[in-house]
C-alpha cells in the first residue's frame, strides 16, 4: 500500500506541476542562513545542471527545467554542521515538486560549528543488499550493532560521516523503511549512495524516460533519500557521491555515468581549489584490474575531471576486495560488502570477511582499516595452513584484503626470517565451500604463498600495511 500511495502522490505531483504552468522551467530562489537568520556567502547551489552561489546576502536564485531537474541541492560549507534528522542526512535538498508548491522559494538553514576541525572519522559501507527479513535481521543483528560500537568508539575524538556505498536493499523497495529506522540514531551523520538494486525495475532511468514522466527508476529511492548526485564539504574534504549505474529496463543495466552527469562533476569541482582532498563516493568500481566486470564504461573521462585532486574513490558492487592505485593522486577503495557474498555466509567473492571500511582523515591525508564484522582491527588477514586451501596443498598461504603495492608480507620459519612471500592469483574457496561448490569462485590477486620446508613446526607471517602497522599471525604444521 505504501508503494502504491507513494506512486500515487508521485502522480498528483506531477500533475499539479503540470496543470499549474504551461512551461515546466520555472524560477527558483531563497536564501542560505545560519539560524540566526543570516545569510551565508558563497555556498554553492545547483539542480542537477545549472549551478550558482549565495550572494553576500545568502540569496540564490536558479532557473530549472523540472522534467531534468528533481532537487536544488547546496554543498554544505565546511564551517557549518552537516545537516541531519535523528542522524540522518537531511536539509541540504529540497525537491522540485515541493518549490513549487511553495511559490519557488526555499531557505536552507545550517548550523554553525563551534570549532572547524580538519579531521573526523569516515565509514564507508557497501551492499547491505536486504533481500527478505532473514537478511534484514543479520543486518540489524550482525552489521548495525558492529557498527553502532566502532561509533560510540570513534566519535569520542572526532565527528563520524556514514556513508552506504549503494544496494540498500535488493529490488525490494518495500524494505526501504525498516532499512532507514536501522541506521536512524547511531551516533554519526548517515548519508547514502544509490545502486543498481536501489532501483524501480519497473521503469527505466529518469534520463531514459520520455520527457515530463511522472515516473522513473530513482524515484523510490528519492522519496527516501533525496538527490543521486551530490556533494559537501567537511574539515578540509570535498565530499561527492555520485550515481554511476544506467538503467535501460527490462533488468539490464549497464555502469555508467551520463555526460550530463561528468559535466555536473566538473562544475562542482571547479569550485574546489586544484590539490585538495576529494572524497567520491559510487556503487561501480571504474579501475579493477583482476575481474573488469562491474567497471565503469566512462572511467577515463572520469579520470580526466579528477585530473588535479587527491582523490580517494570508494566503492562497492562486486562483492570483493581490490585496491587500485590508478594514478599517483587517484586511488580507489573497492571495498567488500556487509553482506559479504549475498549473506549466504560471512565472506565476500574473495574470501574477505562481511565487513565495512573505516577511514581517518587528518586535514588532507587518509589512514584507513577494514573492519571485519564481528571482528577486532587485528583481523587484517586470513591465514591457511598446508592442505587448507584448494589449489595449493603444499603451501601456507595468506589472504590479505587490503593489500596495495605499499604493503608488504613476509614470513618466519621456526622463528627465522625467510623473506618476501610469494604474490599469486587464485580462487580462495571459502565462499564455494559455503554453497557447497555450488559455487565456481573467483579470482583474486590479494594472495600470498610461501612452502614450508619439510620437518618445520611453525610459521609466522607478519603483514605489514601503507602505514608501518605490523599483524601477525601464525600457524603450527
């Protein structure tokens, strides 16, 4: 009943718009104010095409075609608290449909922050990817309260931003409540991100639709979640999240980003100075070099307006691991999922744990740690004794997830340094083994092997990560 009176409202919506002008370009204006009532300069405000900013007065005014448009965002100033309701990201939008029905006119109202700090704490988590309440319940029970302890941590020294990396749930729409009451109140400001399972299949895209449809693909997702494409600012980051998936019906879909969408990022980059902190958020991977499935098509026009930041792009929608140093100033985070593997078990297509990434970001500069759920941080890597992992009988072997070129494994026998272990690509079968081999498993590059000599008893390998963090863990034959 919801959907239907959700798509009804959507409907009557449009209609009005339709019946209250002959032209659907209409002008939009108010002001950015602090709550106080005066007005803040310079903040950057756009519906998806056109872009503006405050005067000194905080008045902004934009002309926007509603059958493109659906909100008039502002990129909330770094000086001011990130907006929320009950630690949800809100009031940094505001649809098309409700300017209308109030003459044009809206004021964003934002909040001082006491002290600007230049650091906080930055989660990102990919694919709860809800299908039904059993797998709603593991996310309430399993991630949620995983995730609500690391807050209660984290936010003792720094704010905490969320954000979810897309597929909120699973073409399920009708979850999407219980899915927005589980991360109300969690201590952090929760912004979201959509993915292809965060779509209406019943109707293409919005930019696929014919002009002036009342309904498309995002809609339901808007209702919940405001705009697909958005930004803000924080310490001394520019935050942006992006959609990056192009519905084209009949449940195919291809990722992708429009040009409209690349020449929307440009323009809101070019209000960032060149050489700052870029922090993009989308459901696609562009860059995965082991498995390109799931690559975004335009990665190198994106490249190219990235072109000049420090940009760290985190992702989901593969449901494994890969970093991927792309340039000496681009790096992207291809996360594992909360889900893992579609919540048939507790580990991603690569053998990673379910799980989330949490980063600190100290003025212009990114830590980060994957952080299994319902594991400590010490969990950095899984080791398998000989005989434990499929192909490689007669060796140890380590599956270290967040490995980059920075990082290094080596390993002891019996107490004595043997070196560097040996980097190979294979399936780790956890996950088959979970479905039974129903499974065939896919290929990572986040392996490391090392052969015992005969007679050894014990074997320590020692991981060593980008930032001289040391873990360790050993094995006895």
């Amino acid at each position: 009943m919801k959907g239907n009176a959700l798509i009804l409202g959507m409907l009557l919506c449009g209609c009005w718009l339709e019946a209250a002008a002959q032209s659907t370009v209409f002008d939009f204006s108010g002001r950015v104010t602090d709550k106080a009532g005066k007005g803040i300069a310079n903040v950057v405000v756009n519906d998806g095409y056109a872009f503006t900013k405050t005067d000194g007065k905080g008045a902004w005014a934009l002309t926007s075609d509603t059958t493109r448009s659906k909100y008039v965002t502002i990129s909330v100033p770094a000086a001011y608290n990130l907006p929320q309701q009950e630690g949800l990201a809100e009031g940094y939008y505001v649809s098309v449909g409700q300017l209308a029905t109030k003459g044009g006119k809206h004021d964003f109202v934002l909040e001082k922050r006491r002290k600007q700090e230049d650091s906080f704490h930055y989660i990102a988590i990919s694919d709860p990817q809800v299908t039904n309440a059993a797998e709603m319940k593991r996310w309430r029970q399993e991630t949620v309260p995983d995730l609500r302890e690391v807050i209660d941590s984290l936010k003792q020294s720094r704010e905490v931003v969320i954000m979810t990396l897309g597929d909120l749930v699973h073409d399920k729409m009708g979850l999407y409540d219980e899915y927005k009451t589980s991360v109300k109140n969690t201590g952090a400001v929760f912004f979201q991100c959509l993915g292809n399972h965060d779509l209406d299949k019943q109707y293409q895209d919005l930019h696929n639709m014919a002009v002036g449809t009342p309904v498309y693909a995002e809609m339901v997702y808007n209702r919940y979640f405001g705009p697909t494409d958005y930004s803000f600012n924080i310490g001394r980051a520019h935050i942006v999240t992006m959609k990056s998936m192009n519905y084209v019906g009949n449940r195919k879909y291809q990722e992708s980003m429009t040009g409209d969408q690349i020449a929307w990022l440009k323009k809101d980059l070019s209000y960032v100075p060149k050489g700052s902190l870029v922090i993009l958020n989308m459901h696609t991977p562009a860059w995965n070099r082991v498995t390109t499935d799931g690559n975004l098509r335009n990665a190198d026009e994106l490249a190219e307006v990235l072109k000049g930041y420090n940009v760290h792009v985190f992702n989901g929608h593969t449901h494994y691991f890969e970093n991927s140093e792309v340039t000496p100033t681009l790096y992207e985070h291809n996360i594992g999922a909360a889900c893992g593997a579609w919540w048939a078990g507790w580990t991603n297509r690569c053998g990673a744990p379910n799980g989330y990434m949490v980063v600190d970001v100290d003025g212009d500069q990114l830590k980060w740690h994957y952080k299994g759920t319902r594991r400590d941080f010490a969990y950095q890597f899984k080791l398998y004794n000989k005989g434990e992992f499929g192909t490689q009988s007669s060796f140890v072997v380590a599956n270290v997830w967040d490995w980059d070129s920075a990082c290094r494994v080596v390993w002891y026998q019996d107490g004595k340094p043997m070196g560097d272990m040996e980097q190979f690509v294979d399936i780790d079968d956890t996950r088959v083994k979970e479905l039974g081999r129903r499974y065939p498993g896919d290929r990572t590059a986040h392996l490391f092997r090392a052969m015992p000599a005969d007679g050894a008893k014990q074997i320590k390998v020692e991981f060593t990560n980008r930032f001289g963090e040391v873990y360790t863990q050993s094995i006895d034959l």
